[in-house]
C-alpha cells in the first residue's frame, strides 16, 4: 500500500510541477503527512520529515521539468543567474530556521500573500511597468524571500516565484518555466539543510540521512521525473489566459491548505 502511494503520489506531483512550474508539495507534503503517520514516525519529527523528504522529491521533478521547459525555450536564463544565489542562501536559511519558528503566525500571512496574488493573477490587474532585469536589487530580495520560504514549508517555490516573475514582465508560459529552474537551487540547498540539522536526531527512522526519508523520497521523486515532461506539454498546449486562471485557482487552495492547517 506505502509503495502505491509513492507512485500515485509521484505521478500527479510530476504533471503539476511541469503543468504549473511548481514541485508539487501542494500535494506531497499532505500526503506525506498521512504515509508518515502511518508508518509511526515520531511526533517530534513528524513536520521535519515530511518537509525535508518532499524537498528531496523537488530536486527530481524540477529537474525534468526544467529541461522540458527550456527545451521549448520557457526557461529565462539570465534571470535564473540573477537570483539563483539569493534563492540558495534563502532557502538554507529556511530549513535551518523551521525547527525553531512560530508557522502559525507566519503561515497565516502566508495565506493572506498567495490569496492577494491569486485574485491578482484572475483578474489580471495591470503590473507594475517594469522589467524583472532592470532592478537588481529587487530580483535579489525577492529570491532570497521566495528561497527562505520555500525552505520553511518544504515546496519548490513556484507558488511566490510564478506571481512575481508574470507580474515583473514575463509571459505567463515563461513565468512557469523559469520557476521551475527555481525549484532545483530551492530543492537542493533546503534538502540539504534538512539533512544536516536532523542528522544527529535520535528519533529518526530508518533508511533517513536527517530528516529525509529516502525510500519516499527516492520513488516519489524518480516517478514525477518521468511524468513532468507530460504536464509540461500541456501547459503548452494550454492558451495563456486559462494556464494563469488554472495557476491562481492552485494558489488559492494553497492558500486555504495552510490556513486549515
């Protein structure tokens, strides 16, 4: 039963990362929740392991993603150069910080964020006329914030980093393609940062380098690999304005998913 749920779980979060350029912890880490629950991982480090493993499962699917994006050139390059160090240092910093963080507060202003953007994205209000590249500064902040955050509640990113990139001057489609190159610098430095902090943790199961499960987060993350490259063909095949409706109605759940929490 555990291994079929890997493998349903890998399949629907590889379509959604390449479909919406996300990693697909929308609905790795709830499902994790449950598998590791099952499995009676302590309840000590029950939100770290599920955390750290889908981080773990982001490296594989952003990775097919990306290159299925850049492929059909979505993939902005000197943009990724630009914020990459910032999204690595943010992203660190975030799985070092979520042991010891109030989530609560933060997941509610969180949630506030993403229903902003989500009715920004539905109703296309007018952004602001500027070009991500022409401020350095702001693309700089901007990754170390969606890197740090991604590391706290264990996602790819591309639920902050697709809003910001349309609403600085990039067509959806390469919005999408350039949040998930985000994914992997995200994916790897948080996994990492889990990694490290747990790895002394009395209570971990086994088959775990810190607070990643490998089993889950090998399987889960080999099948969203394979299966990123389908959901990366539809979104191109998708007209623009159904792609950044179908992207806010996923911010909007986000959304509602931290606020029940």
């Amino acid at each position: 039963m555990e291994i079929l749920l890997y493998f349903l779980l890998g399949t629907f979060s590889g379509i959604l990362a390449g479909l919406f350029g996300i990693g697909g912890g929308i609905i790795i880490i709830p499902t994790f929740f449950y598998i590791f629950s099952y499995l009676q991982f302590a309840d000590q480090i029950l939100s770290h392991m599920v955390l750290g493993s889908s981080l773990g499962v982001i490296v594989f699917s952003s990775l097919s993603s990306t290159f299925s994006h850049n492929f059909r050139g979505a993939v902005d390059w000197g943009l990724i150069k630009l914020v990459a160090p910032s999204i690595v240092i943010g992203s660190s910093l975030g799985g070092i910080t979520a042991g010891a963080l109030d989530s609560y507060t933060l997941q509610g202003l969180v949630a506030l964020f993403l229903v902003v953007a989500s009715i920004q994205l539905i109703f296309e209000f007018p952004p602001p006329p500027q070009n991500p590249r022409t401020n350095l500064i702001g693309p700089v902040l901007a990754g170390g914030g969606i890197g740090w955050l991604s590391g706290v509640f264990g996602i790819g990113g591309g639920i902050f980093s697709v809003p910001y990139f349309y609403h600085r001057g990039l067509l959806m489609m390469k919005a999408i393609g350039t949040s998930a190159a985000c994914g992997i610098p995200i994916a790897l430095a948080g996994s990492l940062s889990y990694m490290i902090i747990g790895y002394e943790n009395i209570n971990l199961p086994e088959n775990s380098i810190g607070y990643v499960y490998l089993p889950a987060t090998i399987i889960v993350g080999l099948v969203s690999s394979l299966t990123a490259k389908y959901g990366v063909k539809i979104a191109h095949r998708m007209k623009q304005k159904k792609l950044r409706i179908g992207f806010a109605f996923l911010v909007m759940l986000m959304a509602l998913n931290l606020l029940m929490r």
